[in-house]
C-alpha cells in the first residue's frame, strides 16, 4: 500500500514498566510495551493534553519485537505520612472528610513491578504524514517522554526513522538490525553458531487473523474516564540480522552440529 | 559392496530397553540382520543419542545388504510413518576420498593400554598371574584407558595409521583485551571427546564381568593416504568392535550444510 508507512521506535533503559489492569497497592508489569504506553508516549511527544482525542493514535497498528526481553524486577515501597499521622481510609464522615483507618494504619505497602535490562523494538504502521509528524515529535517532544512509568526515561534515542519493507509491518520487524546491548551482543557473538541470524520473538497487531487479545488499547487518558479495550493480536518469531559477521572458525560448529554420514553417500 | 544403514530405536519398548541395556544384546540383534553368518565379515556399529529418547543404531557391513525388519519389529515403530530404516551404498564415499580433502568426522571408541602390572587386579587378571610361573609372562594385561587426556591422546596417535590427520582449530576470535597469544604453544586440534562412558555386563549369567570404557571423538580430519583410510572406514579403529566401538563415520562440514 502506497498510502502506510512503518515508524520504527526502539525502547531501551534500565528500567521499563508497561502496567496494563493493575490497581491499589500492586503495580505489575507487561513482558513487553503495552498500546496504552506507546500511545501515551506518542501523546505526551505531541504535546497532546489528557482531554485532547488521541484516537488517530489508537488506531496504528502496532508491532513489538522483543530484541533483549530484560528481566523482572520487584520493588518494595511504602508510603506514609511524614507527620506520622495514620492514613486515612475510603471512608468518609457526615462532614465530607476522609475517615481514620481503623486500626490506624500508619504505612501503605505497595509493590511495583519493572523490567530491567530490556530492549524492545515498536514498529508503528499507519498514515505517512501522521508517521513523519510523529517522527519528528519524538526528536523534539513537547512533554517529557518516559518508558510506561515516569520513573523510567528512555536511555537511547527513540525514533529509529520511517521504514519502508514490501511486507509492512512484519517486514519491518524481520529487516530491522538486532538493537541490544553490547553484552548481549559478545556474548550471542561467541555462543551462536550462526551470529550473523537471531530468532526473536514479536508480536503484531491482526484484527483478521489474530489468535489471542491483550486488553491494553487505551479509551481515553481523561482521568475520570480511563479504560481499556481489547486488541486481537498474533505472536510469530521473526529472524533478524544481527550487524554481526559469520563465523569462520570451526571451534563451536565443528563440534556441536549434529553428525549426518548418510548426507556423503550421493542420494 | 560395503552398505551403511540406520535404523530407528523406540526406547520406550522393553525389548529396546533389553538391546539398549548392553551392547552385548545390541550385538546380537546388529548380527540377527545378516542371512549368511557373518564369521569373515567385519560388522561395525554404533548407536547414536545425539536426539534424547530417539536414538538410532548406525551400521556398516563390509559385504552383505542387511535386512532390519525384525529389529523394527521388535524394537521401532513398525506402523509408523517414515523411514523405519535406511540402507546406502558405502562405495560413493570411498571412491570419492582423495588426498587432502577435509571432513567431520564421529568416532566412538575404546581406547585401551596393555601394562604388565595394572594397578588394581581384577579377579581374573589374579587367577591369570598365579597360573603363570613368576618372569615368565610377556605379554601384559589390557587395561581401558580412563582419563579424557589419556583417551584423546589415544585417539591422536591412531590417526596417522589411520590414514588421516586432525587440522589445527581454525579461529578468528582475538584474545581477550589484556592477554596476547603464546606464539610457543601447539594449535589445539579441531576434534574433542564428546562422550565419555562405561559398560559392564555379563554375556552369562555367572560369566565374568566385561567392563568397556569408551569415548566418542567428534571434529574435523584431513585425508592424507586415502587408502589407509578407506581401510579405516571399514576396518574399524580401536579394540571392541562387536561392541558398537571402533566405527569411524565421516560427514559434509558444517559450513557446507545450509543452516538449520
């Protein structure tokens, strides 16, 4: 189609966090970006307020490529109050004021959930100017940008540029470099028997043929007003190159390929 | 015409598990394929685990067409789809070695010493020594090598008889930041010992223990006297050769094969 084009975002820092239902004191984390936080982030780099529309957003089709898919992070947090007060409770009196807790409460525990060390690739297909605008409000955004939580800034740029692939979205995800860290790279360097490929897994927004659904696709950003609603999505594993040369030297292919004579006896 | 055959193995079938148990059985069965009996000719074999639970039983008889069809239906899948076993001309490889070519190659073997005083007797090997007068035995007691260096060092020494040598470990990967190459030390060879194992079993039931130390040599090797090696590949390498040791099968090198 001569009318879409593919944004391709990378998302990389210490610290993401792609919260989707989560509630009260138990704040978890998506395995991977969620549409509410790349569209969230697309707003913010707008410079779009939380009452403005942002259906234009919602309605990218979105791919995720998980490039480093980082590990999960628990952190243990409380909250009181510094005057050493109890907390108050939902409850409210006759005067319209919020009630004591009963026994008093004097800490909140709460318990967030991140990911660290990850690197996740967003490919985002939709209509070219929408994209070019796009491009250009994540290299100069209006609103500080972070990766799902405020607490998280992005380490890297996030724009990688618009990309063209004769098989759209998904094209995109396979021809895309590698865009892990320099760990990740030596070490599929040295154990890989072929380090030039790498198998990752990705998933892609198909309303037609997609076999599962996330609840993740934002309504509205209006605070009295937030809600989800469900997206059908398919997860593949795509195979992209990594910048990284074949092997030559015989150490690890030599030794760990399997062992076929009968592919020696011409038939 | 010598033929190479692999057969596929069901480990999860009790008379399977009774072939897999000693390769004394697996002999039998190995044996039981071939209609004339085959006291002159050479039988070699090896069972392959490189797939856990699907191991296969590789073959090479030196002049008769083997039929595997009992140990299918004794111990494979007879209803099953697919090749329950394969037989190929062996003549192809042989005729194409020449004199410099190169190829991966698998080897499991039984790597074995002769001393004239073993560090621990077994009761056999007592009972042999008091049956001999004192200085008069010459010949020693054959003895399994047990230690990975010994093994391998075995194997380097048999290669050159065997008409073929190990290439030096072709490397393209700098020393770590800090560290320089030792221009003094020998290139490793391009081979290593995948698979270290032992054996013991009883052919009767009050018959002495046979133990079998053996070890599977896995790499690269370089045809140097064609000949030699072809008298190898049928041959065999090494003691033990009723026992699935001393087959010596080559293979294309893995930068040949497509990728998968």
């Amino acid at each position: 189609m001569s009318t879409t084009s593919v944004l391709v975002l990378q998302l990389a820092g210490p610290l993401q966090s792609w919260g989707t239902g989560s509630e009260f004191n138990r704040r978890e984390t998506a395995q991977e970006p969620t549409k509410s936080g790349v569209v969230g982030l697309l707003a913010a780099a707008l410079g779009r307020h939380r009452q403005e529309p942002i259906d234009d957003l919602t309605a990218l089709r979105l791919g995720v490529r998980a490039d480093q898919p980082g590990t999960v992070l628990r952190d243990y947090h409380t909250a009181s109050d510094h005057r050493g007060r109890p907390l108050l409770s939902a409850q409210v009196s006759k005067k319209g004021e919020q009630k004591p807790t009963t026994p008093a409460k004097y800490t909140q525990v709460t318990q967030r959930f991140y990911l660290q060390d990850a690197v996740f690739l967003a490919a985002l297909q939709g209509p070219a100017a929408l994209l070019k605008q796009l491009d250009g409000a994540l290299r100069a955004p209006v609103f500080p940008l972070a990766l799902g939580r405020r607490s998280c800034p992005p380490s890297r740029p996030l724009s990688l540029g618009l990309a063209e692939s004769p098989d759209g979205l998904e094209g995109v995800l396979r021809s895309t470099t590698w865009q892990a860290g320099k760990t990740a790279h030596v070490t599929h360097a040295r154990k890989a028997a072929h380090p030039e490929h790498i198998d990752l897994m990705a998933t892609v927004e198909d309303p037609e043929h997609g076999n599962d659904s996330v609840c993740d696709v934002p309504l509205s950003f209006v605070q009295e007003r937030r809600g989800l609603t469900e997206r059908r999505i398919r997860r593949l594993t795509v195979t992209a190159p990594t910048g990284l040369e074949a092997r030559t030297d015989s150490s690890r292919t030599g030794l760990h390929a399997g062992h076929d004579p009968f592919a020696l006896l011409g038939w | 015409m010598p033929y190479l055959s692999k057969i596929r193995i069901n480990p999860q079938r009790a008379s399977a598990i009774r072939l897999l148990r000693t390769p004394y059985q697996l002999h039998g069965a190995v044996q039981a394929a071939f209609p004339n009996q085959a006291v002159d000719e050479r039988v070699l074999w090896r069972l392959e685990t490189d797939t856990p639970r699907r191991p296969h039983l590789l073959v090479l008889s030196e002049h008769t067409r083997p039929d595997w069809t009992h140990l299918v239906e004794q111990a494979g899948w007879p209803g099953a789809e697919g090749d329950h076993f394969l037989v190929g001309d062996y003549t192809p490889l042989l005729d194409r070695l020449a004199a410099g070519q190169e190829y991966a190659f698998r080897l499991a073997a039984n790597p074995v010493q002769n001393t004239k005083r073993p560090d621990k007797l077994t009761p056999e090997q007592e009972a042999r020594l008091k049956e001999t007068e004192p200085g008069t035995r010459t010949r020693g007691f054959r003895v399994g090598h047990r230690t990975a260096s010994a093994q391998f060092a075995w194997f380097l020494a048999r290669c050159e008889r065997a008409g073929f040598t190990i290439p030096a470990v072709r490397t393209t990967t700098a020393p770590a930041p800090g560290l320089t190459l030792c221009e003094k030390s020998e290139p490793a060879p391009d081979a290593a010992l995948i698979k270290r194992d032992s054996h013991r079993f009883r052919k009767k039931k009050n018959g002495p223990q046979i133990t079998l130390t053996t070890a599977t040599f896995q790499g690269r090797l370089r045809v140097e006297d064609p000949e030699a090696l072809r008298a190898a590949l049928l041959a065999g390498i090494g003691p033990s050769k009723a026992y699935g040791c001393g087959l010596l099968t080559l293979a294309p090198l893995p930068q040949e094969a497509p990728r998968g």
